[in-house]
C-alpha cells in the first residue's frame, strides 16, 4: 500500500480507539479528521509523498454542512423523536401492557408475548430504542418476575423486542440511512416493513414455543380473568388511538399522500392531540418532551457534522477505493462478498454503535455492493437487521445497559447476556430469511411504484 493508503487505515483504526477510550463519538470524529488532516500534510511536505488532503479540505466541509442542513429529509428526525416521546409520556403503553396482559393471561408465556406485542406498537410509534427498552423494563419485567417467569428468559425478552423500533418504521436509523445513502426515506420505510414484522413474528414464535418444551421458564399462572366483552372493548378502546396515529403516519407515506418529512409533522401533531386528550400534557411533560428532543436532536447533527468531516478526509486519502478494492478482490463472488460486508458488520457492533457504523461503514461499502448488481434497499435493510444486533451483544449493547438500569436487582449483567443469546440467533434467522427470500424488502416498493 501507498503511505496515502497507510494514512486511511490509521485514521480509521485511530477512531475506532478513540470510541473504545469512551470518548464523544461527535468529538472523535472531527478531532480525528483534524489530526490526519494535519499528518497528510505533513507527510507530502516533509517526505515528498502525494496525500491529496491539505487545510483546504475545510472549506469543503463547510459546503457539505450547508447542503446537510439544506436537507428537508433530516426535518423528519426531530419530528419522530418528539411522536415518540409524546406517546411515551401519554400512557399508552401502560395502559396497553395491563389490558393485553389480561387477553393473553390463560397462556403459558402470555406475559411475554403480551411484553412482544407491546413492542411491537412502541417500535411503529416511537423509533427510539432506549425510551422503548426502558418503558417494555418497568411495565414488563416486573409481572413476569412476579409470575415466576426464568429472569434470562424475562430480561431478553424485553432487551430483545425493545430493539425492534430501529427496524420497524418509521425508524430514526432508516431516516439516517436514506440521508446517508441519498436513497428516499419512503423506500427504506416500505423495505423495512415486512422484515421488521418477520423478526417480531420469530420472536412471538419463540416465546410461545419454548415454554413448552421447558415449562420452568414460564409457569402457567395460578389464576387467570375470563376473556369477555368487557375485556375486549377495553382492549380495543387502548388499541385504536396509537393504532390509527401509526396507521395515518405510515399509510400516508406507503400510499404516496405525504412525504415522510410531512407524515412526522402529522405523527408529532397527532401524539400532541392523543397526549391531550388522555390529559396528560401539562406544562412540565411537554416541557420535558421539547428539551429531550432538541438534545437528542443536536446529538444527531453534532455526530454529521464530525461525520462529514471523517468521511472527507478519508475519502481524499483514498479510504473509499482502498476498501473497495479489498471487497472486491475477496474469492467469494458477489453473494461472498455481501456476506462478508454483514459478517464484519456484525462484528463490529460488538464494539460500535450503530450510529458510528451509520454514518463511517454504510457508506463505504453501499457503493460496492451497487456495483456488484445488487438492490440497494435490500442490501440496505439487510445493514439495518445486522446493526439491530449491535444493540444486545455485550461489552457495548446498549438495550443491556438500558434493562440493567432500571431492573430488579435480581437481573444481573450475567443474566442478561444469557438472556439475549436466543435473541440474537432469532435475529442471525432473519437476517438469512430476507438475504434469501430479497422479495422481503423489495416487495413493497416495487408494489407502491407499480401503482
């Protein structure tokens, strides 16, 4: 390799450092690309070796900044953190997880698969992981504890389904995805949809089945209510509220009526009325909600703006064509090849974040994958499947730290890295059912064009 190559490889190797060292992933991403800015230079002055990077290089983050905040996707982002937090903070969920819990109180595991269902609204209603994982901690765990249920088999279930929001749209890393990628929002939506309901499915599935064949992980309760139709109305009336936001949200980007920057101001505007009518929007929750929003929301923008930086310096020491060549020089043909891509990603996400492989990986190896012939939405949702695990495999999984803090003291870390290993194979499943069945995340979009 050239010492130019030399220089991609440090730079990113001296990120990766810097993110194991617990330093701000925004910060790391800029002061890195400072620092090798600063040795590009040096190493073409002083030893004569072409780098192709010098100061000018700032001005053109300053260009790539103004185009970012240009972007009328990226509206999108503070407008689905705030549905999400409205709707955490209007009960739903609560009143959600008391109602199904009687529905399904008669079956063994009905605990679970009612802390699954739950899930599965919070991740079309919400996106955000941690405000999903925390919410599913304190309502589901502590019945399941109390009904006897196996704490590994409790604690990952909630780590497990609470992930699902990062799939299922509309999804925080899908509408970062799409920026990423200058693909529409609305495809990964459509893409995403299907995959996410398939991975929800394994998990119930899982959580029906194996309490019978290992009956201890799930009693059977002692006593359970009669389902009538007094239970029912109340079930449906708690349904049909989060249920019609989700569907007005989605279906108006799946039928082409809005775009998904005009559907989040619909979803943040109808949480708004749906928190106000359940009479719990007083001045402190949504003064709660905005500031949580906008700190979340300047997180984000801060990690761009240090991206864009990282990716332009790497780009112009020739990171993007070395990794290329790498890929495509491995022996694997094309089907090899994304498959590695996946197998490095899900690697790294024992380590990373999924906003850091967002933002530095995805797009080095999107255009590889293109050229190979490949859908980009497909290869896309299956990034996205993979990045979910990022979440619960240990040191770095983030669902794990968001449970262990709000757990029973019972739910030790051990407990909840047993806990997720059946999770996290389920997920590996899903991952190979949609790399071999493509029609999963192609489906969709291609119905919604032929329309």
């Amino acid at each position: 390799m050239t010492p130019r190559e030399w220089l991609a490889v440090a730079m990113f190797a001296a990120f990766i450092l810097g993110i194991l060292c617990g330093f701000p992933v925004a910060w790391v991403l800029g002061g890195v690309a400072v620092l090798f800015t600063a040795l590009a230079i040096l190493v073409q002055r002083d030893f004569g070796h072409f780098t192709g990077v010098d100061w000018s290089y700032a001005s053109l983050v300053a260009d790539r900044l103004w185009s970012l905040m240009d972007n009328w996707v990226l509206v999108a982002l503070p407008m689905f953190i705030c549905m999400g937090l409205l709707l955490d903070r209007s009960g739903i969920a609560a009143d959600l997880m008391r109602d199904v819990s009687r529905l399904f109180g008669r079956m063994r595991g009905g605990l679970a698969v009612t802390v699954a269902l739950i899930g599965v609204v919070l991740a079309a209603s919400t996106g955000i992981i941690g405000a999903s994982v925390v919410l599913l901690a304190l309502l589901g765990l502590p019945p399941m504890l109390d009904a006897r249920y196996a704490p590994t088999f409790a604690a990952g279930t909630v780590c497990a389904v609470g992930t699902l929001g990062i799939l299922i749209p509309p999804s925080i890393m899908l509408v970062l995805m799409a920026d990423r990628l200058a693909i529409p929002v609305g495809d990964l939506f459509l893409g995403a949809f299907l995959p996410g309901l398939v991975l929800a499915g394994l998990y119930v599935a899982y959580l029906i089945a194996w309490p019978r064949f290992r009956p201890e992980v799930a009693p059977a309760p002692d006593e359970a209510e009669v389902v009538d139709l007094a239970l029912l109305a109340s079930v449906f009336r708690d349904i049909v509220p989060a249920a019609a936001l989700i569907l007005t949200v989605l279906g108006s980007i799946f039928f082409g009526i809005a775009t998904p920057t005009e559907a989040s101001g619909v979803g943040a505007f109808g949480a708004l009325l749906l928190a106000s009518w359940r009479r719990r929007l007083g001045w402190r929750v949504l003064r709660g909600v905005l500031r949580e929003t906008t700190l979340t929301t300047g997180y984000l923008f801060g990690i761009f703006v240090g991206a864009s930086a990282f990716a332009l310096v790497l780009r112009g020491l020739g990171g993007d064509e070395l990794i290329a060549r790498a890929l495509l020089g491995l022996p694997f043909g094309p089907n090899g090849v994304v498959l590695t891509i996946l197998f490095v990603t899900f690697l790294l996400g024992f380590f990373l974040d999924w906003i850091e492989i967002t933002f530095i990986v995805l797009p080095l190896v999107a255009p590889v994958v293109v050229g190979l012939g490949f859908d980009l939405v497909w290869f896309t949702v299956l990034f996205a499947v993979c990045l979910q695990t990022s979440f619960l495999t240990p040191p770095v999984g983030f669902a794990l730290f968001y449970v262990k803090g709000v757990a029973p003291p019972e739910i030790d870390v051990w407990t909840l890295y047993v806990g997720i290993l059946p999770f996290v194979g389920l997920q590996l499943v899903g991952l190979g059912l949609i790399f071999a069945w493509p029609e999963l995340a192609t489906w969709l979009p291609g119905l919604a064009y032929s329309n």
